[in-house]
C-alpha cells in the first residue's frame, strides 16, 4: 500500500479549511478551573489603603542625643498608592543645608549629620500664675502645668522675681518640681512681681507667664508698750562731797577756796567768816555752779585770815565744811 499524500475527500462532503494562526502568536488561555465555553471575567479596579506609620519601638519614648551626634531615623510606612512623606520641625521646613532625607518604596529616612540644640523642642510656658497670699516678707505662688512640654519630660519649673523699682528678675528657684512655692527674704517696702519658666532637657520655655497682682511688702505696725515703774525719789539732804581746805596766802595777792556740795532740791549756799555772815560784802564773790562751791577773797590782808565756813541748806537738812586761812606780809 501506498501512503496517502493527499486528503481523502469523502463522497458528498466538502472540505474544511483552518485559518492560518502565525507561529510568534500568543494564543489566549483560560483562567484556571474556566472550560471553554465559559464568559470572560471582568477586571477588578486596584485596592486603597489607608497610609500608615509604623514607629519603631526605640522611637516611641524621648529620643535623646547629644549635641554633635549624627541622628539616623528610618520609619517604615504602608500605603497604596504610595503616599507622600513630608518631615517638619515645629511645623516649619526643614534645613536641607543640614538636614537629608530620603524617602523609599516602604520607608523614610531622616539623617542629620550634626545635632543642634536648635533641633529639638522647648516646652510651652505654664499655663497661669497667680499671686495666692502674701504675709511678713513672704509671698505664696501657684500655677498650672503647660500644655506642651516639648514631647519630653519636664525637668522643672524656674521661679523668679522683680522689684518694681529696679525691674531686674531674679532667680530663686530652680528646676522646682511642684506647681506651687514660697518666695521669702522679700524686702519691706518694695512691691515684687514673679513669673515661671517650665524648664525640659533642651532648655527653658521661650515665654513665662507674669503675676497680674503685685505683692505689696509693707512694714507691720509696731506698738510700744510701757511698764510701769516706780518714781524713784532723788530727793536729799544737803552733803558735802569734798570739804574746804586750809590755806595759807600772802597780803594782797587774791585768794579762792572750793568745797563740792550734793542735794536734792537745790541747796542755798551762804558764806561765813568767824561765824558771820560775809554775804554781800564786796570784798568776797561767792559763785556756785553744779555743786561746785567757791569763795573769792579779793586782796586779802592781815585781818582777812580766821575761819571761813561755808553752809547748804534745803529742806531736807543743812551741812557745813569750814578751815582755816592765814594771811602773811610778803617776805
């Protein structure tokens, strides 16, 4: 038998022609488990999803660096399409002269070469301040906590003060952990105000709050109470403290005798020569001056000498002192 090289055409039938398909020609497949005769699916449009961040554990408390150091942030993001990521500091651009980022399929980066205090956030000022009582040298401050402080802990408050005549503040608290003090050793006399600054590990807060009333340090009313004593009576006799003592002149030269005298009330003073009464004679001046006693003998001569006697008299009682005074010719 011969092999057929050409189709066999049955009787009566007509033959049936393929269309050509080219080789390079892909041909359509079926999804998995789809037959023929089954429709065509039709295409889903792509999923959305939310972006979201996903912070790592080291950075989810205060991340702390030195000034100096190279800070390296890398946070990883999911999100279709592929959301955008924008880095700020306190709300405003970065400095990209210091500061690079690069932002991935599925993360961020953050560098920064040299830390600066200037990258970090102070915290917000106290809420309030207020001027509770003020006794003596003393005044009582309370306030409220700020509402920002800086992502960080609080290391404490600063409190100061100034008088109103100089307007200087001074600090006499520092790094105070409670929300209320006492400021003492004020001084009498001026009015202070105060102010709080919340102090964190990047500084002191920017602004402070200022006590609306001022504290008013005034002198206390001082009263003086006298105790009664007893008057005590000076009142004395006449005494004599120093006596007269004798003496010895010579003619014509002048002659003074002094005797001390203590009384109370004041003693009348008289003078006697012989035991008579020399007041008023020209030739004596007699003067007495704080207890002090004294007799002028004017030129005395040979008949002035004798006994001189000089009496105080109050009162109370009367003394006496006398001597004796010599008058001799000169030589």
């Amino acid at each position: 038998m011969e092999a057929a090289t050409a189709p066999e055409v049955a009787s009566g039938s007509k033959p049936k022609v393929k269309e050509a398909i080219p080789a390079d020609a892909e041909q359509p497949r079926a999804p998995p488990g789809q037959g023929a005769g089954c429709p065509t699916p039709q295409l889903l449009p792509p999923t959305e999803e939310h972006p979201k961040i996903w912070l790592p554990r080291a950075l989810r408390q205060t991340y702390i660096r030195k000034v100096g150091d190279t800070v390296n942030l890398l946070i990883p993001f999911q999100g279709k399409p592929k959301p955008q990521v924008t880095w700020t500091h306190d709300g405003c651009a970065l400095d990209t002269s210091r500061v690079s980022v690069r932002n991935g399929e599925r993360d961020s980066i953050l560098f920064i070469r040299e830390a600066q205090r200037a990258d970090s956030e102070r915290p917000g000022p106290p809420q309030s301040i207020k001027l509770v009582d003020v006794w003596g040298f003393s005044a009582t401050l309370e306030w409220t906590p700020p509402q920002d402080t800086g992502n960080t802990a609080l290391l404490g408050y600063t409190v100061q003060k100034a008088d109103t005549k100089s307007g200087l503040w001074f600090t006499v608290l520092e790094r105070y952990h409670r929300t209320s003090c006492i400021v003492s050793d004020l001084i009498i006399g001026n009015s202070y105000a105060f102010r709080v600054f919340a102090e964190n590990q990047c500084g002191l807060s920017e602004t402070a709050p200022i006590t609306a009333d001022l504290a008013h340090i005034q002198k206390a009313a001082t009263i003086y109470k006298t105790k009664g004593f007893a008057q005590r009576d000076f009142s004395e006799a006449p005494k004599f403290t120093q006596p007269l003592a004798d003496c010895t002149t010579v003619t014509g030269y002048d002659t003074q005798l002094f005797c001390c005298v203590r009384a109370s009330p004041r003693p009348k003073i008289i003078w006697l020569k012989n035991k008579m009464d020399i007041q008023g004679d020209p030739k004596y001046r007699a003067l007495t001056h704080l207890g002090i006693c004294s007799l002028e003998i004017r030129k005395p001569g040979p008949f002035d000498g004798g006994i001189y006697t000089c009496k105080a008299v109050n009162p109370l009682g009367e003394a006496s002192v006398d001597c004796r005074v010599d008058v001799k010719a000169p030589n």
